[in-house]
C-alpha cells in the first residue's frame, strides 16, 4: 500500500498523481471532511471557505489541475479591491491614480515603492532589473534593512509596518527579505486601471476538492482516519491508525505525509525547526455590507489583522443575498488573549472593533458568527527559511519510503499557496513513482 498522510490539498494531488502514475493509494484525513485549511462552511447559497481563500494570476499549477478535472469552467477571475483604513478613513489602493492619492506617501515615496513592487533596483541612480531575480540571496537579510536600503523611511513606516505587524506580530523583524520578495512577485500582476485580478470558483474552492476526491474515489480516501503512528526499520513498513475507536495497523511500502511538521516528528522523530503561527478567523454573516472593498488593511489599532468582505468580491446572490465578512488575526503562540477567547467573547470584542471602525455598522444585520481557529496556519518565513525546510524524499534522513508534502517543504516557499500544496504534493508523488521503477 502506498498511503497518504493528510487530506488536505497536497495529500489529495498527491494521490492523483500516484494514480496518474498508476498507483492505487489510500489517504488517511484525521478530520471527518477533506480540505485542511481549505474546507467549508455551509451558507443560505454556495458554500465559503472557513478561512478565505482565492487564487493569484501566478498559481498556474492549480489551474491546470482545474483543467484536467474538467472545473475549470468554473474558476472565476474577478478583480480584488484593496484599501488600507488609516487614521478612520478608507483609502482605496487599486489604481494609479488611487495611489497617486494616498497621502501618507511622498511622491518620491510612492516612485520607490512602485519600483520594488516593479522589480527594478534604483539605488545609485542607474536601474537594475536583475537585483532581485535570486530570492535565496536575499534569505539572510533582514526586512526592515532592506526595506530602508531600497524604498525609504516613510514606505517602511506608512506602508509595510502596519502590514508586517498584522501578519507576524511580534516576529515581524525576525522575517527575511526573501519573503517580501517573494510575495511580490508571487501577487505582482496587477492592472493599474483597475487593481489585481484574483480567481475563485464558483460554488468554492469545494469544487476542486470534490473533482480531485472523485478522481482518486471515495472508496480510496479514508475520514476520521487518525494516524497514531508510523513503523519503520531501514524502510517503512507500517501505519497505525484509529479509526471509530477501533486501531489497526496497515502493511506499507511508501508513506507520504502532508500534515504539520511537527506529527511528522512525533512519528518518526524527524525534527523541523520551522516556527509556526496560529490564526483565528470568523465568517461574520450579515444583512447589509459594512464597505466597499473586499481586503482592507489596518494601519490603526484594532482587534484583528485584517478585514475581508468576500462578498465585495463575489457576489451575496451566490450566498441567498448574505453579505459574508471575514474578521481574522495572527497569533504567534496560544497564551494570546485573543487564542484563549470563548466564541461569545471574540464576537463581542471583534464586532465592537467594526463599530469602532465603522460608527454607521449595526451590529443588529449580523445574524451569524462563526469561528475556526488553527495553531498552526502558517510559517513564519525567518532568516534562514530554507536551511529548515523538509525534504520531499526522507530516505536517508529517516526511511526509505519515506517522504513529505506538508506546509514546510520546498514548494511553500517563499510564501504559502493552494498551488504551492498541489506543487508539494505532486513532487512527492513524481519521487515515488521514480523510487518505484
């Protein structure tokens, strides 16, 4: 047998792949649902994703799995409006003249940011279109020393602060500038005429987690499955998993896990020294909006990271006319007040941050609030990053028959993706098939 350790998106591409190969595995999900971080809510229309989701025009991976699943007629490409809400007021980021308007950067502030986010090095005077070509040479640097080597103060303190401290809290300055970099190019293709363009599949992500679970078939694809360990001598040679109560061990030859490093240690001893974030975050279900936009970023103080109004973003008739509002925040370990919350107590303390924010917003229109939580959404992209991913094959670290396809491999760098999981999850398989032959 040849199992896959992990529901989620990478173990479902890597069973498809095995089977493209022509390979029979069994995937093992913990959970009673397939999806990791990408499974559902249900909603008075289609269902929305319990933590938000959509696709950059660089994920062309996922998309050519939509294409061979035949879902592809259904991945929407919509144009995502950004603001940043800054001393009580909105202010739209999509557009040229939009930009040109943000008033908390000089012009010679917004000239170096527009280069970076361009790619073109314009220190000394003379440009450069190849600096930042080679991520990895970028790893060891800090960010904010870069940021202020090739932009300026004000673009590090009106611009990227806020947003670092939103995303890594008090990890911000540990992160490298490979990340930033990487991020840009990664959500770099943006019109100046009317923002950036951003996919999502009409009736959710669901979608494509459905094909994928269809091609590999239901009967291979085990839930509620909980993989207590994993046996191995020179090679692997068995998986234990309980299962309604019930532990049984399964004879295998390969074994390729996709889940947090951290199990991968607990059933193997394979140490990862990647740190982690947690995230909370609500699906907010009202009657009316409270903006325009769909991603508002915070510079102010406020109680979550990030506002993302799905339905500014796609339509509220796909949800019975339910406007659908995502409040969420990075934790960085779970002694945070904000981790230890009861349900009761985050929706009042987040709601009272919309009203804060929004004077004009009723709490009266919310008719649901619901939560997911996750210790371990995403890495913190440290100096160093790539000296601790994992790797995909583990035969001479661990066991032959060994490998992994879990959020610290290569393929989530330099920064995290659906496409970059479908990536992980097919090079695990692709070095299966390969050790097989």
């Amino acid at each position: 047998m040849i199992a896959v350790v992990g529901g989620g998106v990478a173990g479902l591409a890597a069973a498809y792949r095995l089977q493209q190969a022509g390979y029979e595995p069994t995937v093992f999900e913990a959970s009673d649902s397939v999806g990791g971080l990408a499974a559902t809510y249900e909603t008075a229309g289609d269902p929305i994703e319990a933590y938000y989701h959509h696709l950059s025009a660089t994920e062309e991976t996922i998309v050519e799995l939509a294409e061979e699943l035949g879902v592809a007629d259904r991945l929407e490409w919509r144009w995502g409006h950004d603001s940043y809400y800054v001393e009580g007021v909105v202010h739209p980021l999509n557009t040229a003249w939009e930009i040109a308007a943000y008033p908390y950067l000089s012009f010679y502030d917004k000239f170096r940011l527009g280069m970076l986010t361009l790619g073109i090095d314009v220190r000394g005077g003379l440009p450069s279109f190849d600096t930042y070509d080679d991520l990895e040479s970028f790893e060891h640097v800090p960010i904010k020393e870069f940021l202020l080597d090739h932009t300026t103060q004000g673009v590090y303190d009106y611009f990227f602060e806020p947003l670092l401290r939103a995303k890594f809290g008090s990890r911000a300055e540990d992160v490298s500038a490979a990340w930033l970099l990487g991020r840009i190019k990664f959500r770099g293709e943006r019109d100046l005429t009317k923002g950036e363009k951003l996919g999502y599949f009409e009736g959710s992500f669901a979608v494509l987690l459905d094909a994928l679970v269809e091609e590999v078939g239901r009967e291979n694809v085990v839930t509620g499955a909980r993989v207590q360990d994993i046996g191995f001598g020179e090679s692997v040679e068995s998986l234990t998993v309980e299962r309604d109560g019930d532990v049984t061990e399964h004879a295998v030859e390969d074994a390729v896990v996709t889940t947090m490093p951290h199990l991968l240690e607990r059933w193997t001893g394979y140490a990862c020294d990647i740190d982690f974030q947690g995230s909370v975050c609500a699906v907010v279900t009202m009657e009316e909006a409270v903006t325009d936009t769909y991603w508002l970023n915070i510079a102010d103080e406020a109680p979550f990271g990030a506002l993302i109004e799905h339905t500014n973003f796609v339509p509220p008739e796909r949800y019975g006319g339910d406007h659908l509002l995502y409040c969420a925040s990075y934790v960085q370990n779970t002694d945070e007040p904000l981790w230890n919350m009861d349900d009761d107590e985050l929706e009042e303390h987040w709601l009272s941050g919309v009203e804060e924010m929004f004077p004009e917003f009723s709490r009266d229109a919310v008719t649901d609030f619901r939560v997911s939580r996750n210790p371990r959404t995403a890495p913190i992209y440290e100096r160093g990053y790539l000296d601790m991913v994992v790797p995909y094959d583990l035969g001479d670290e661990v066991a032959d028959g060994l490998y992994y396809a879990g959020m610290a491999s290569r393929a989530q760098y330099p920064e995290r993706s659906l496409n970059g999981g479908i990536v992980a999850g097919y090079e695990a398989a692709d070095l299966v098939a390969e050790n097989r032959r």
